[in-house]
C-alpha cells in the first residue's frame, strides 16, 4: 500500500475498463486521481468508488481531442490537490474495418482520440509535472502498437504512433531535465467493454457478434486465457511509482506472452 503516496495524477478515459482499474488502484496506492471521460455517468460511478472505499478522486468531462479543454483540465488537478505528478494518457477507441472499407471519417476520427489525444495530454501536463517536481507520463498503446492485425489497420497506425511517440517524448523530457519519465503501456487481449464496440472477424463476422475475448485468447495467447483489466494496472502502478525510476522510453506487454510467439499448449495437459 502507499505505492504513490502524496501524488496526484489524471487518468483519461477513466470511466470503465483499463482507465477505471488505473484510477482505482492509483488512488488505493494513495494518490489523488482526477478522473476525465466523455461518459459522465460512469465515471462519476469510478469516483464515487473510489471516495466510498476512503480515497481521493474526482471526475471532469472531457474528449481529450479538444485541444481548448485541456488547460481547465491541468489547471482543476492542480487547484484540487496542488500539483499534478502522473499522466495516464488512457482515452482511445477502436474502429475496426478493412482500409479499403473505412471513411476516412472515422479514420480522422480514431487519429484524433488515440494519437492527437495523447500528443496533447503530455503537451498540456509536462509544464506541470515538471512544476511539481517530475513524475511519470503513461501512453496506453496496445499488443497491436508492436504488431499489426488484419482488419485494424487504422486502429494499429494509433498505437504505433504513440509507442514511438512516448520514446521520443522520453529523450525530450531528459534533454530537458524535467524529471519526467516516458513509457508506454502494450495490452493484449483484455477483457473490456472496448471489444463491443469493434466488429467481429473470422467465422463470427458478419453476424453483428462482437469478438469474444476469452475464445480468442485461449487460441492464440501462449498463457491461454484473456487478461483482466488490473493486469494492466499493475502495470501502470509500477511505471507511475518510484519503483520504475530507472524506467523510461520503454514499453510494457502485458500480454500473456503473445508478443513473444505463439505456442502449442499439449492436447492432455494433465497428462
């Protein structure tokens, strides 16, 4: 417990799935958490939890593409609770869909949250990290910011984009000599509502089925079963903490191995 005692940190997207789990485990480890999401009811549902269980956290409205909202942002985590040490810059969507197929609409669109969001969350609180002292910005990218996949294409250019980004947003920071590191975060296949919104591929598509996370990874995931959302943060945890101090430019899979290969699990395992 008290992992980041006396840190304050904004976590987007926070109102379900991985964002949430951060925001809930920041604050149990002992940080103040503001919480921004466009869903007001959810992520005024993750504060209440948090603020019930004794911690401390608020909640603000935002679409992090908005470039005017993000001073308001900065500046309530540094009015509530005086400063401002983490950014995890969660807030994405996926839109799946062949190239060939995709509005150039939607495709503007996934940019704007998953890429122009991010660029614009360590934009607005490097300033104020480094004012605080330093501390630790978080990229959520994804298993398919180390890899393609067929069907998301436009999905996997966002979370490529920002892997590098976060490497090159990490040597800046050091040039710097803001104290502020960099790193990004590569999840798998996670059980989380983000997979109702993208279509199905393979035998299940063109029945309006969503993809069922646990089948898919008991097929293709050498650990053999979906990971849940407080795998990933864990992770978080330790990348916002001061046990990470010696972390920075780097990524972080959590997988359940998938990014290494695959694997042929035995037919009897019991033997």
């Amino acid at each position: 417990m008290g992992q980041v005692e006396g840190k304050v940190a904004i976590v987007t997207g926070g109102a379900s799935g991985i964002g949430a789990a951060c925001a809930e485990t920041l604050a149990r480890e002992g940080a103040k958490v503001l919480i921004t999401d466009i869903d007001e009811a959810l992520g005024k549902n993750v504060r209440d939890r948090i603020t019930a269980a004794g911690g401390e956290a608020s909640f603000l409205h935002q679409d992090v593409a908005e470039d005017a909202a993000w001073p308001d942002v900065i500046a309530t985590a540094v009015r509530l609770y005086g400063g401002l040490h983490i950014m995890v810059a969660n807030a994405g969507i996926g839109i799946g869909g062949l190239v060939v197929e995709m509005t150039l609409a939607d495709w503007r669109r996934q940019t704007a949250v998953n890429l122009d969001g991010v660029f614009l969350s360590a934009k607005y609180s490097i300033p104020a990290i480094a004012k605080s002292g330093g501390g630790s910005i978080v990229i959520m990218s994804s298993l398919a910011g180390l890899r393609g996949a067929a069907g998301l294409a436009g999905y996997c250019a966002t979370k490529g984009g920002v892997r590098l980004f976060a490497k090159a947003l990490a040597l800046e920071c050091a040039a710097m000599g803001v104290n502020i590191r960099v790193n990004s975060v590569h999840p798998g296949i996670i059980d989380t509502p983000i997979w109702g919104k993208i279509p199905a591929r393979g035998p299940a598509a063109g029945t309006n089925a969503p993809p069922d996370p646990h089948a898919m990874a008991k097929a293709v995931t050498p650990l053999g079963r979906a990971g849940l959302a407080q795998d990933i943060a864990n992770g978080v945890l330790f990348l916002a903490s001061d046990a990470s101090s010696y972390v920075t430019g780097t990524e972080l899979a959590i997988d359940g191995g998938m990014s290494s290969g695959t694997t042929i699990r035995p037919a009897n395992p019991a033997g």
